[in-house]
C-alpha cells in the first residue's frame, strides 16, 4: 500500500524521533538511579516496617549513592499511600513497601486501585513472627493463664491493632477462633499508637511483628507472652512458641515487600530487586534483621506476584470466617 506523501514525511520523522529517544530512555534505564528514590511506607512511624525501611535505605543510599527519601504515609489502612504510588510515574523513582496489609484490603472494602493490576512487583524485603506481649498489670505470664482470663471476662479484655482488618488484627480474631475466646478490638492507626497505649494500661493485648516490640519487652513495659513459628526468638530465647504454648497450628507469620507503579520498565524493577536482594542476603545484614527478631525473605518480582495472589485468597478465607466488617 503505498503511503501518502504527507503521511510518509510525518511517519519518517517520528521513525526518526523514536530512533533517536530510545537510545536516551535504555541510557537512562541503564545508568538508574540519578536522583534520589521516594520510598514510601503506608503506615505512621513507629512500626517495623519504618525501621526495615530506614536499613533498606542506608543500604541503598550507600550503594547507588542517591538519598532513599523515607516518606510515611499512614492512614486509610495503608490506601493512603499506596494510592499515592499508583499516581506516581512509573519510572522507578516511587516505590512502595508494603505488608499482608496490601492484600487484605480488596476483602474489604472498594480500593481507588487493583491490587494486582496496578502494581509492579519488585520483591519481598522480611518475614516476621508475630509476638503477643500484655500490659504487666494483666494477671497473666503465660498463653494458658491468658486464655483462662479471657474466657473468665469475656469482651472485657481490649487488643490493639494498626488499623481494623490489618494483619495484627487478623492475628488477634485468629486467636480468638482458634483459643475460643471474645476480646474487644481497639483499632489504631498504626503500630506506634498501640504500642504506646499498651504500655499506658489502655488496652491489654497488642500483637505485631516481633521487631518494634523487642526493646520494650526487653525494658520491662511490657510482657512477652508467646511467638509464633516453629522455634522461638534468638533476641527473646525465654518467650515460648505457641505450639510450645498449647495452641499448635497457629501460623500467622507475615511479610514485608516492595512494590512499583505498574509499567515501570523490567530493567528497573530487576536492577532494584537485584540491589535489595543483594543486601538482604549479606551475612551482616541478615545478623542484624535476625537480632531484631526478623528473617530475610528473598524473592523474585515473579515470586512475589505470585505471593500477592496466594494471599489474597487466604486471607480472604479469613476474614469471612471471623466475619470480620470494617468498623464505621
């Protein structure tokens, strides 16, 4: 078919142009990152997953020589700032760390986004054991005696959790269903803030990844009744496992991972889960997460894809089975 001679000029030009950009885009790509990387965390400080940030970040800004920008961004149940991913430009310089949170959500409530279609997957940072600690007050100092309290005072005793429907709250009606008990949720926004009132007698239970608590159970502010997993914490050898505990099967381990906006180019989203994967890996690295009651938990963007997916439907499964509503 023969091209009109206007039409030919103007495709020739663009030919031309497009000649001539995608070298700079592949330079561009090549030489990531130029500038410095917002790295935002969906949750108020306070949490574990500012502290991973904060050594992901170091590491990164050491590495690259480009500043990670920490921004926190809390509120919504982490919509608030994943919202604010999915507006970004997919060009690597916005990513998102993310927990189980991400896909607990769609079970909900109506997301302003799809939690799978409009994120790329990067891959996975930590998985962390889920530690149930008490106010000292609480006549308890041990998972049997806190069952027996709580089936004696039934919706008298008051959990804490970053937000309804969060993973500490899932952890704590997981509990609940499997110990046969009735608490009252208290929901806050963010870790931070119940950390805070559980010290202060406000409420009486909290559980949440192990590695913001450690240094208050150590302290004395609070006590540490029992861990999830199959061994219990280097950092707290005297904490029982759950199993240990009288209550095996109770597998509420959680994640934390990185995400992009959808379209971010291959090359950046395998450069960047290269780079995190090489720093989790380092033997320096993993001592300090082990220290701090995490694990290192390595993943490709594929593998985490797949996560994301497996997840949502298990969850999902739980949260129909507590019945669990978001509370107005």
């Amino acid at each position: 078919m023969k091209v009109p001679g206007h039409l030919a000029g103007a495709l020739l030009g663009y030919s031309a142009f497009a000649l001539l950009i995608s070298p700079t885009i592949a330079l561009a790509q090549a030489n990531y990152p130029t500038k410095p990387i917002r790295w935002i965390v969906p949750f108020v400080p306070g949490g574990s997953t500012t502290i991973i940030a904060r050594l992901m970040g170091q590491k990164l800004t050491e590495r690259w020589g480009q500043q990670i920008v920490v921004d926190n961004r809390g509120g919504g149940n982490t919509i608030i700032g994943s919202e604010a991913l999915v507006r970004a430009a997919p060009d690597g310089y916005t990513v998102l760390q993310v927990t189980s949170t991400h896909v607990i959500n769609p079970s909900l409530l109506a997301t302003p986004y799809d939690a799978v279609k409009d994120f790329a997957p990067i891959g996975t940072l930590v998985a962390t054991e889920t530690l149930m600690v008490v106010n000292p007050s609480v006549p308890a100092t041990n998972l049997q005696e806190f069952i027996a309290l709580a089936k004696s005072k039934p919706g008298q005793i008051n959990f804490g959790s970053s937000g309804t429907a969060t993973t500490n709250h899932l952890t704590a009606e997981l509990l609940c269903i499997m110990a046969g008990i009735r608490m009252q949720h208290i929901p806050y926004k963010g870790a931070g803030p119940a950390t805070t009132d559980l010290m202060g007698g406000q409420i009486q239970m909290f559980m949440n990844n192990a590695l913001p608590l450690i240094p208050f159970v150590k302290s004395g502010k609070m006590r540490a009744i029992a861990v999830s997993g199959e061994k219990r914490l280097r950092s707290l050898p005297d904490t029982p496992t759950f199993t240990e505990s009288g209550l095996p099967g109770y597998d509420v381990r959680s994640w934390q991972g990185m995400l992009a906006p959808a379209r971010t180019p291959p090359a950046i989203i395998d450069k960047f889960s290269r780079e995190i994967a090489s720093i989790v890996r380092a033997p320096e690295f993993t001592e300090t997460l082990v220290t701090l009651g995490a694990d290192p938990f390595i993943s490709t963007p594929q593998q985490f894809a797949d996560l994301i997916k497996v997840d949502l439907e298990r969850y999902a499964k739980l949260i129909k089975r507590a019945n669990i509503k978001l509370e107005q």
